[in-house]
C-alpha cells in the first residue's frame, strides 16, 4: 500500500511529494522544481538515500559532510 502527500519542499518551499511505502517501510520525499530527494526508514528514522542540491556547504558551524555523517548514527 502506498500513501501519497502534496507538501512543500523542505530544500526549495516549492510544491514537492511525499510517498510513504508502507509494505517497504520507507518514506520518499521529491520536488520535481530542485530535485530534492530523501528516501528514510520509517520505523528507525534513519535517511536510506538524500540528494539536496543547493545547499549551503556551511551550516550552523558543521559542514554539509560533518551533518551526513551525523545523520547517518
């Protein structure tokens, strides 16, 4: 079973789409406008796949690598 979302981009704001897979237990979140995506596990949280383009490479002091790898824990 599959669950679909209209919601805003969290990268752009523009209009974007969340899937929710149930059977696979996966969330998939994609604007077609930046072509943001983040694919995560909903039981763990944790972010499967994530392509963000045009981030900032600095953020709150951390880089963009130094945030992956956080949320990679």
């Amino acid at each position: 079973m599959q669950t679909s979302l209209s919601i805003h981009c969290p990268n752009c704001g523009r209009p974007a789409e969340r899937h929710i897979l149930h059977l696979d237990r996966i969330s998939r979140t994609q604007c077609p406008s930046c072509d943001y995506l983040m694919v995560q596990c909903l039981d763990s949280g944790r972010v499967i796949e994530a392509y963000a383009p045009g981030l900032k490479q600095e953020r709150q002091g951390l880089s963009l690598t130094s945030q992956l790898s956080v949320a990679r824990l």
